[in-house]
C-alpha cells in the first residue's frame, strides 16, 4: 500500500467519480419517464468486490448514503461466487440495503481478466411499481404489500441478453410498464458504461494497482473523518425534531438523537425515536445511516471524500420496533425522504451550541412531493411525481436562498413545458412566496408556488409533504418560517389538504403547493 504512487491514487479517484458521472449523466440522456430525465430522481455509484462505496456521481445524498450497503446486503443473499461476467441483477428490496420500493436498483458485477473487481450501482426511482395507489405511495398502508411489488434480486441481464421472463413478470405487475422498460433499459445502459471505464483504468494503471488504489481511498477517507471528529469537543449532545404526524392518536411523531463525541469517535444513537408509526414514513436503518453520515459530514466543515472508509469511526444505533427499524413489512414509501431529513434536523439542533457557524437553520428538508397519475384509454397510466423545494435557512452569514432544496435531496424540479407536453395539466401559476422566510439577523429564503390545473376527466393525487404542521425552525434566536400549505379549488370553493393523503381529482380542479420559508438566523437588530 505504501508503495502505491498517490498521483495515481488520485488520477484513478477522479476516475472513479467520472464513471460514476457518466453512469447519470447516460440515465438522463436515455431515461423514458420525466422524473428521471428531467428531474434526476436518480443515482449512480461504484464499489469494490465486497460492496465497499469507491466512486459516485453528484446525484442524490440519501441514496448514495444508502448504496454504501446496497451490495454489501446483496452479497450475503447472492455470493459472487455465483455471479458470472455480463450479469445485471435487479432488486428493490428494503432489507439490501435499501430504502423504498420505487427505488430500483441494477447491480453489474466487473470482471476483468476473469476476476471480480468492482460493481457498478444504479439506482433510479421509477414512476410506479404496482402496489393499492397509482405512483405506489399510499400513505394509510399499514403494510408494505399495499405499496408495491417487491423484488428480490433477479438476473435480469447475461451475457445471452435480457431476461425476458423476468422482465415480463415486472412489467405485468406495473402500471406504466412502458416508461418503466425504458428506463430499466438506461439503467443497464448506465451500467455498461461504468463497467467499460472501470475496464480501461485497469488497462491503463494494472489491475492489481486498481484494487490496491480502491483500498487505499477507504483508508484515506477513514483518516479524513477521524481527523474532523477530533476536530469536535468531546461530549453528549442531544437534538429532536418531529414528523407532523404518525405519532400516538395523530400527534408528530418525535425523532431524537443524542450525540456522543470521544476523541477521533462518535455515536449517534437514534433509538429515543417514535415507534413504528401507522403510515408510510418509516424507514429503513439504511437510511438512518445515510442521514447521520450525510451529517456528520456537514458538522466537519469539509469538503471530504465520501466512501466506506468514512463510516468506520462512526456508531449509528437504532431501535427494533422504531421508525428506523420498523420490520421488513412496515410502509416506507415516504421515509425515504421524509424521515431521513428529520435525523439531520435532530442532529443540527443537537449541534447548535457547539458549531453554530457550519449550519444552516431549518429549510424545505422534505419532498414536497405532489404525485399525479392519469388514466389512460389503453387502461395504462401516465405519472407525473413532481417535487417542490421552499426556502433555505439562514447561516451565520448570510440569508438563506429562496426556491431551493437542502440536505438530502438534490432533485429538480419537471419544466412547466414538460408537465403541459406530456400530461393533461395546466401549470397556471409558478412564483416565488414571498415574506415566507423567517425573521433574524439573517432572514430565512422564500418558498415557491406552483398551481396545477386538471384538464383530463380525472387524475388520482397523493400529497407527500411534511413541515405543514411543524414549521421550520430558526437557530440562534431567528425566527421560523411560514409551513407549507396545499390547497384545492372545487366549484368554486377552497380547502386545505393533508400532507399525506391520497384522493381523486376531477377536470377544473386547481391544487396549490405553497413550500416553506427557511428559519431565521440570530436576532435581528431592529
């Protein structure tokens, strides 16, 4: 290892990180449904031979977190010793190191010269999966059958082509089976594409220097982050935020964390957390990981590698019976996105005292998600999965930005052009909210506002929005911003939605998503 040229370390890192690059950027080129080309709900990463995360692409946080297990659960239902050159296995499962079941993913294991030597990783959250509810979020399911189909791994590509049969029964099982063949055919696309360059930096560099290289980049980010936790005082640290329901009779449901900072270690223990709740937000403890992770590295201050090597000073603890262990069969459709940013707002107000100056206060941490699913003659259906950001929350030095997205997500919102082209909607408003940040010293960012008017016979909707009910919060004295609020015109009459709801529309209805304003920062002078 120490002989290893860290010149070479370094050129084969960013190569990495280029494939991994490439693998997304040929997803959006080629992906079929609107959420993939256009918004990015997707992701893409390589690992070693045992699952360890070496490269990703600048995609999505929460998933990229979660693919650090993804192949290293995989393994241990499908040893590689069973895995052959040119195979593509596809799986969505919760327990392979998953998250919901929307988020399907492609494994491609690399050989070079007959050896195992690294998977290529794609993910990508397709537009339905089957399951009660078009769009498979049904936000009362009080299991996960009612949300999906739920695929185990399967080859679903060799060196002989597709998989036909497995092909057929997934695509019998989903309601847009055409968008979802399309971008299965990008995933394994994608995937290609990053086998082909990690081949080439073999060619170029020797294999033998490739793996030792891979090694090397777990070692180095495993320093990076001890060096940072160092950098932190030693103590006991304790935060909570809450879900704006799921709790005991419909009360927010509580997610806690108490930090525990020693020397070049820490623990992040989750397990005050709410108990598995009775709608689709609890989660994995994939994603409680990838949450605490993602933080931990915001709390450093530095800009540092992210791989497996960065997990290991690290002790993430979570409860059997919780939100965040809640059994393979709980709903998890909405915790994916909902819940993880709760740990990171927990782990921020656990943290206010002690490095105010690398937070930021609270902001639209939560999909915003407005799903439409249209009817179609052929008995199909057409989806439009739409999410929306709001205001950012202020730093120490600055106001926040309006009309963002924070934390861990990283999607894009679908061009109103896109929506009208493509679907029997009207986009009829899209503004800035304004005066919805929060006051302070520095002013939390304004939210957005789109308004979607139904033009087809009927459309079936589901809301997935948190922070109506709990706003954000503002940090060191600032101010809390304006929670969303979603509304829908009827005849001429006007009524508030719930943030989690499932139900019909009908032509002329209008639906208004008003996202949040971000937290103040500090007291303001006047």
């Amino acid at each position: 290892m120490s002989a290893l040229d860290p010149f070479v370390v370094e050129v084969i890192r960013h190569g990495l990180s280029a494939a991994a690059e490439e693998m997304s950027l040929v997803m959006t080129r080629s992906a079929r449904s609107p959420l993939l080309r256009e918004a990015g709900d997707l992701s893409s990463a390589i690992t070693d031979a045992e699952g360890g995360l070496v490269g990703q692409g600048r995609d999505i946080p929460i998933h990229l977190g979660a693919m650090a297990y993804t192949v290293k659960e995989l393994l241990k239902v499908r040893p590689a010793s069973g895995m052959k050159e040119g195979d593509a296995i596809i799986y969505n499962v919760g327990a392979l190191g998953g998250n919901h079941l929307n988020d399907v993913k492609i494994a491609r294991p690399v050989f070079v010269e007959g050896r195992l030597i690294a998977f290529a990783l794609s993910l990508a959250h397709w537009p339905d999966v089957g399951g009660t509810w078009p769009g498979s979020y049904l936000a009362n399911a009080f299991d996960t059958f009612q949300e999906a189909m739920r695929i185990p791994p399967l080859t679903i590509a060799d060196t002989n082509g597709l998989n036909r049969s497995v092909l057929e029964l997934i695509l019998a099982n989903v309601r847009d089976p055409v968008s979802c063949e399309g971008d299965l055919m990008a995933q394994l696309a994608a995937t290609t594409a990053a086998e082909r360059r990690i081949r080439e930096m073999c060619a170029q560099y020797g294999t033998e220097t490739f793996v030792a290289t891979m090694s090397r980049l777990h070692d180095l980010s495993e320093a990076e982050m001890r060096a940072a936790l160092a950098d932190l005082p030693d103590g006991t640290y304790e935060g909570e935020d809450f879900l704006d329901d799921g709790g005991p009779n419909g009360e927010p449901a509580r997610i806690h964390v108490t930090i525990e900072i020693r020397g070049d270690e820490a623990t992040f223990d989750l397990s005050g957390s709410a108990d598995r709740v009775a709608n689709f937000c609890n989660t994995t403890p994939f994603i409680a990981r990838s949450a605490v992770v993602y933080a931990a590295r915001i709390m450093s201050g530095r800009d540092m590698q992210q791989n497996a090597g960065a997990l290991r000073p690290i002790t993430i603890i979570t409860r059997p019976g919780s939100i965040f262990e809640p059994g393979w069969n709980a709903a998890v459709a909405a915790g994916n996105h909902e819940t993880s940013m709760r740990v990171v707002d927990a782990i921020f107000r656990a943290m206010e005292a002690v490095i105010p100056e690398r937070l930021s206060a609270g902001g639209p941490a939560t999909s915003g998600l407005l799903a439409f699913a249209e009817p179609m003659p052929d008995q199909s259906w057409r989806m439009l999965y739409e999410v929306h950001g709001g205001g950012e929350g202020a730093r120490h030095d600055r106001d926040g930005c309006p009309a963002t997205r924070v934390h861990l997500a990283n999607t894009s919102n679908t061009p109103a052009e896109m929506i009208e082209a493509n679907y029997a909607i009207r986009v009829e408003k899209q503004a800035i909210r304004r005066d919805s940040g929060g006051k302070g010293l520095h002013k939390g960012g304004d939210g957005v506002i789109r308004a979607y008017r139904v033009l087809a016979p009927s459309l079936w909707l589901t809301t997935c929005v948190e922070r109506l009910v709990m706003p954000t919060y503002g940090l060191k004295g600032g101010g809390e911003g304006k929670p969303y609020t979603i509304t829908l015109e009827r005849d001429g009459r006007t009524e508030r939605l719930s943030g989690k709801a499932n139900l019909l529309l009908k032509a002329g209805d209008l639906v208004t998503l008003e996202g949040c304003g971000g937290g103040g920062y500090g007291v303001s002078a006047a």
